[in-house]
C-alpha cells in the first residue's frame, strides 16, 4: 500500500539495538524460515529504518561477486503468499547462485541476425514456474538489473510481464557522473510511491458482430481467458485488437466498446472501474479513414511487432511492421484517392505522420538492425518496456521530442520541487 508523506523520525542516533537477521544459507531449495514475518509498519518503522542504515556496511568487506537473485526473490514471494503484495529485488550482478541461476552466455555477434532469435527464448523455466505461482498467491515482482554483464533478461523478464511488475535496467550503476544512482532512486521511488491495485481482473466486451482478436501488452491470461493483474498501476498500458465477424451496417448506428477492471484498492475496499465507449458504424472507407487515431495505431503496431519479436526474428517483426504501414497507405490510396499519379504517394491527413513513425521505431535500439550499437540484455528490455507503454508515450519513444536550447527560459531544464526536470511546453 502506498504510505502516507509524512516526516521521517530521525534515522542516526537513534539508538536501540540493530535489527535480527535470518540467515537462510539454502539457495538451492529456498523456505520461509519464519512464517509470520509480517508486520504492521508502522509498528516497526524504527527497526527499518535503522536496518536502512546498517545495510550499506553489512557485507561492505565481503569478497563474494556472485548473486542468489532468484533464492531472494523466491523467498520473498512465499513470505507474501498468504497475503498477496510486491517483491521489489535489486541486484548488481546475475543470478549465478542457488535456484534460477543463470547459465546461457552472450553472443553479442548474434544480435542483428537469425541467431538472435535463440536469445529471445526463455532458458532458465525456473522464472516462468514461479511467474505461475506468484498469479496464483497475487504476487507481483520488480526486478532491478544494476549490472553491465550479460543478463539473459528474456528469461527473467517474463516474470515481471505475468505479475504486473517490471523490469528495470540500470546497466552502468556508478560508473557515469552519478546520474545511473539518481536513476535507481527515482524508480525505486516511483515504485514504491505510485498509486496501484490488487487482484485486478481486466474484462472486455464489444457489440454484437464484433470479437475480441487479441490482447497486446503485459498481463496474466489464465486458462479461462480472463486477463489477470496481481498489481496493477497508472503505468500498464493495454491494447486490444478487435475482428469484425459479421456485417454491422444493418439497424445499428453506433458499436460498444467496454472495459471492467476488478481491483482491491491500497485501503482494503473492493472496487470496479468501467469504461463505455460507443463508435459510429459506417461503410465510408474515406470516414474512418478520416477519424483514425494515429497515436493508437502506433502503439498497436508497435505492441504487435514486440510480441512478433521475442517469439520470432527481430527482421520478421521489422517486416511485420513495415507491413502494417504499407498495408495501410495503399488501402487508402486504392479506395479513397481520386485519380492519383503513377508514383505519387497518397497520404490520408490523420495518418501522414504513420511512415515517418514507422521509420523513426525501426531505427530505435528495440528493432535496428544494427547489432552493433545495442546489446542484447538492451533489447530485451526495451521490447519489454515497450509493451507498458502508453499511447502518448510509445509516440514519443519513436520520434523523440525536441527543443531549442537558444530560447530555453530561466525554468526550464532545472530540477523542480518534486525532483523532477522542468521541460518547456
């Protein structure tokens, strides 16, 4: 749950003694060593914080280069089994200790052609099961990488797209000016601090000759087609693909379109969010055409083409989405366009942006062909990144914006109250 802002005790000089610690040397085989391990906190708010103090010196001698990332992280989640929560695991080496320790190694001379698309597979299963039993219990898991060796993140990645966490990636921690520790904070903050749900079950209906075709985003889909969140936050984005099943033009002027989120609030209370939206019906290719939305597109597409990416090529889904642009401008020009010139490219007004995105999302280090400028824990980050993003947000990971620097006003580009760097409108 999210806490109340409020001011901290004082931290040093506290006194008291330091907190106990359990040990548990079982990586191999992980248990809850003390089952009733969770406490009000704000019961215990002075034990953390002085454990907070105490963790920087705990092991700063020790000459162990290896992590137990997934004996934590799996330890962690049957502490939270009975109740449901978050597990948030921060770790500056890979897991090569205890259970899901990982064995591939990289070939970054892979990235860019056929043989890439074995990286993108899943090696170690031991993340997949226990993405399985975490929806199950209704636990989410955040996983932080702060390490620049290879990672084999397409195994562990799918654990935080199943429980409605994420992965984070911070490749250089403190190796750069300082910025990569400012980044760390800034997302364990956001983390922590955000708003977000419980036990969320995501429904979509639609009107009758319409079907849903197909989910695209980051989710839980059990076996019954329920779309399953054990957190869910103001920053998953979904995008749903429908399929018309059969003429709609008869006795109806307009199509429904409703989504019910089923949630527990951080308070306890059990809430419903619904979304109704009704779109006219018409055969007017030009109208719809007309009224397309091309953020939407863009972010549909793009979630299409990651989806195509780590169970395919990186090429088969630069096609896929070269296609769906193609595709696109030559319907408009064959049914909409009025006696338009050999070799004249014919662009409806809502879409003319469409190539210039397409463009600008093929050249990104998600889907370039460049196997040199991106390495391949990158990729798989961003491809996973890409499939939470928003609309307004994919659009802007395609084509970056940009400002002058000669006409920046005195506030901008300066840290605001909230930590947060002003940006001119």
């Amino acid at each position: 749950c999210t806490p109340t802002p409020r001011a901290p005790p004082p931290r040093r000089g506290a006194g008291g003694a330091p907190p106990a610690m359990s040990v548990l040397s079982d990586v191999d085989d992980p248990f809850l060593a003390t089952p009733a391990s969770l406490v009000p906190l704000q019961d215990k708010l002075g034990n953390l914080l002085r454990l907070l103090d105490a963790l920087p010196g705990l092991f700063a001698s020790t000459q162990v280069g290896e992590s137990a990332a997934g004996a934590a992280a799996r330890a962690a989640s049957l502490a939270l089994a009975d109740n449901g929560g978050r597990v948030v695991c921060v770790f500056a080496s890979p897991p090569t200790l205890g259970v899901g320790r990982l064995a591939r190694l990289d070939d970054q001379n892979a990235v860019g052609s056929d043989r890439e698309k074995k990286l993108h597979n899943v090696d170690c299963k031991f993340y997949s099961a226990m993405a399985e039993e975490c929806c199950a219990t209704q636990v989410s898991v955040d996983l932080f990488c702060c390490t620049s060796l290879y990672t084999d993140i397409a195994s562990m990645s799918g654990l935080c797209r199943a429980t409605g966490g994420r992965m984070h990636y911070i490749p250089r921690l403190g190796q750069d000016n300082g910025s990569s520790y400012y980044k760390l904070l800034h997302e364990l903050t956001r983390t922590a601090m955000r708003s977000k749900g419980y036990e969320a079950v995501l429904r979509v209906r639609c009107s009758a000759g319409l079907t849903v075709s197909d989910y695209h985003g980051s989710f839980h889909k059990t076996a019954e087609g329920d779309i399953e969140f054990p957190v869910i936050d103001c920053e998953k984005t979904l995008a749903v693909s429908f399929k018309i099943e059969s003429d709609m033009t008869g006795d109806k002027s307009h199509a429904a379109f409703q989504c019910a989120l089923l949630y527990t609030a951080s308070d306890g209370s059990r809430r419903i969010r619904v979304h109704t939206i009704a779109a006219p019906i018409t055969n007017n290719i030009s109208a719809i055409f007309k009224s397309a939305d091309l953020d939407a597109l863009v972010s549909v597409t793009t979630k299409q083409s990651v989806g195509h990416c780590l169970t395919h090529s990186v090429e088969s889904a630069r096609q896929s989405l070269i296609t769906n642009c193609v595709q696109m401008l030559y319907i408009y020009r064959k049914f909409c366009a009025t006696n338009p010139a050999p070799g004249q490219l014919i662009l409806p007004e809502s879409l003319k942006l469409l190539p210039l995105y397409t463009l600008g999302m093929l050249k990104t280090k998600a889907l370039t062909a460049d196997g040199g400028i991106v390495r391949t824990d990158e990729r798989l980050y961003l491809l996973d990144r890409l499939l939470s993003l928003s609309a307004a947000e994919t659009t802007v990971f395609t084509y970056p914006r940009m400002y002058g620097l000669h006409d920046l006003a005195p506030e901008h580009g300066v840290p605001m109250a909230n930590g947060d760097i002003s940006l001119p409108p």
